[in-house]
C-alpha cells in the first residue's frame, strides 16, 4: 500500500508539472505576440522594425525559460 500510495503521489506532482509548464508556454506565447507588437509599433525606421520584433521573440523566450527552470527546480525539489 505504501508504493502505491507513493506512485498516487507521484503521478499528482507529474500532473502539476505539466499544468504549470502549460501555463509558462502561455505566457511566452502571450509576451512575445503583445511586446512584438508594441516594440514593432514604436520601431521609427521600418528597416530594423522586423528584427526588433525578432529579438523581442528571444527575450520573451529567454526570460519565460529562466522563469520556468527556477519554478520546476522548485518544483520538483
């Protein structure tokens, strides 16, 4: 009773780890469309307006993935 009661448990924190995971890919999807398009909006020169938007892409992705990797090591700690 005691594994299966362990293998319940387990299976509960791997349920959450793939809520809370969903809800990061959320709001990187959710950051990189709106700031895209404000920092693409507000670029004057038309020339550097695409890779403004590309790099704000990458930020939102580099600042959403730093966010997750400190919640799942909290997480699973």
């Amino acid at each position: 009773t005691q594994s299966t009661w362990g293998i319940i448990k387990m299976s509960k924190k791997v349920d959450g780890l793939w809520t809370g995971s969903l809800v990061f890919l959320v709001v990187f999807v959710l950051a990189a469309i709106i700031l895209g398009q404000y920092v693409f909006a507000r670029t004057k020169d038309r020339s550097q307006a695409s890779d403004n938007r590309k790099l704000t892409w990458g930020l939102s992705f580099l600042g959403t993935f730093c966010c997750w990797s400190l919640w799942i090591c909290t997480y699973m700690h």
